[in-house]
C-alpha cells in the first residue's frame, strides 16, 4: 500500500509526502515549504528520498533547496523547474518516476505553466495534478493556450473515472462558486456544492476528490458538453473552455 500524509502548507496549498512501505522510500510532491516538509517526514518517521515537481512556481518548487540539502533527495520535474533549481531528472509526458514497487505515469498538464506535469500512480488509484485542476476549477493560464489547457484537461479526463486526485491549493469554496454560476441547471454540482459549504464552514479539507465527481461537476473539464457550450458560447470545446477561463478570471 502507498500510503500518502496531507498537510496544509503556506496560506492554502496541500503538502503530500508518499511512502513506500516496501523499500522505505519516500517522496514530496511539490516543495511549497521545505522546513514543514522536513517537520513532517521526521514526524512520520519517515526518510525523504526523493522530490516530485510537478511546475516551477515557487509554491511548489521553492522548498527543493533546503530539502535537498538536509536529505539528498532526488528531485524529479519538468524541465522548466530548472528556472528555480537544477533537477536531476527532466520528464515529460509518456515518461515515469518510481518510488519503490510503485511507477508513476507522467502526464502533461501544460497551460497553468507551459511545462507542467501531473504524476499518476495507477497501483494507487491516485494522481497529483498540481495546479492544473482543482475541485471544481483549473488552474490560472498563466502561460499556455486554451488549445493546451483543453488538451491537459482532456489527459485528465482520460484516467480512470475512481483515481482519487489530489490538487495543490484549497481553493474549492470559491471555485465552487463559480462553478454554481457557470452550470446552474446542473444537480449533481449543486450537491456537490452544499456539501463543500458545509465542510469548509467546519474547515474540513476537500481535497483528495473522485475524478468521476469532477467529470459531472467540474465547468473545465465540462466544456465539450451541450450544456456548456449553450452557455458559455464557442464552436469547439477549446473555445468554450477559453470562455469559461476568462469567465472565472473576471468573476
Ligand atoms: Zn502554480
């Protein structure tokens, strides 16, 4: 079994650890604080071998430093986390990352970044999709193009609909607004959002979630549905997910 430790980190990004029982190797996902990484495998007990990016952000990639220098790490990543501190191992999509008996899939997720990855681990049931999707929203386009984003998305999309995914910020109360605005004749998200109300007013965590929530709730990975496309205007899944984009950026 991999067994995965969540914690907050900064104002609201999510740290994972992932450890292999097996052979005792263990991974960051992502480095927003390297200190409280550090806290938390010595907490666990737990030896961090390794160090998985999954963009260059500095939420995500600025702890790499000071967790490598106390542990050794290897750290694996898009090549653009190079703009922040060197890798040992550059991925892309089609490629993988180990961690003992397990393989991670490495898929691309560009769009946020232009380089980003998700890792999926298919023993597990479960992937890391960074800042590429959120429950009930998407990342911030920073530097791609809808035509990659929708791409990304689509990859997603693709997993298997139980993979649990575990973004990188809990930012699902007010994705879930949005959402409500984009899609309101839709029930399955209206629920959905009743539910995240209620677990953020007890600041219950909303993160991991099922794909297979998100393929009937999630606005972006919804855009190549009628209902969407009705509402949001465009002629492609593409130009209805840009719609959506510049919708949430304005709203
Ligand atoms: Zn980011």
């Amino acid at each position: 079994m991999l067994e995965i430790h969540q914690f907050p980190c900064l104002s609201d990004n999510y740290g994972y650890l992932i450890h292999d029982p097996a052979s005792g190797e263990t991974a960051c996902i992502d480095t927003p604080d390297g200190a409280e990484y550090l806290r938390q495998a010595e907490a666990k007990g737990w030896r961090i071998t390794q160090i998985w990016n999954t963009h260059w952000h500095p939420d995500h990639a600025g702890g790499n430093e000071a967790i490598q220098q106390v542990t050794g790490a290897t750290i694996t990543g898009p090549q653009e986390v190079t703009k922040m501190f060197p890798l040992d191992r550059a991925v892309t999509q089609g490629e993988t990352a180990t961690l003992g008996a397990f393989t991670a899939d490495v898929i691309d997720v560009g769009g946020h970044t232009l380089g980003h990855i998700a890792y999926h681990l298919p023993q597990a049931g479960v992937a890391f999709v960074g800042d590429a999707l959120f429950a009930l929203g998407c990342g911030r386009m920073f530097e791609g193009t809808p035509e990659q984003f929708w791409a990304s998305l689509s990859r997603l999309k693709a997993l298997p609909p139980e993979t649990m995914l575990y973004c990188a910020h809990e930012y699902t109360a007010s994705n879930a607004k949005f959402a409500v605005h984009a899609d309101p004749d839709n029930a399955a998200l209206a629920e959905y959002a009743a539910e995240i109300a209620d677990k953020r007013s007890r600041e219950e965590w909303t993160v991991p979630m099922p794909l297979a929530r998100e393929l009937a709730t999630n606005p972006f990975l919804r855009a190549d549905t009628p209902d969407l496309r009705a509402r949001w205007g465009g002629t492609t899944p593409e130009e209805t997910f840009a719609a959506l984009r510049a919708g949430k950026d304005s709203f």
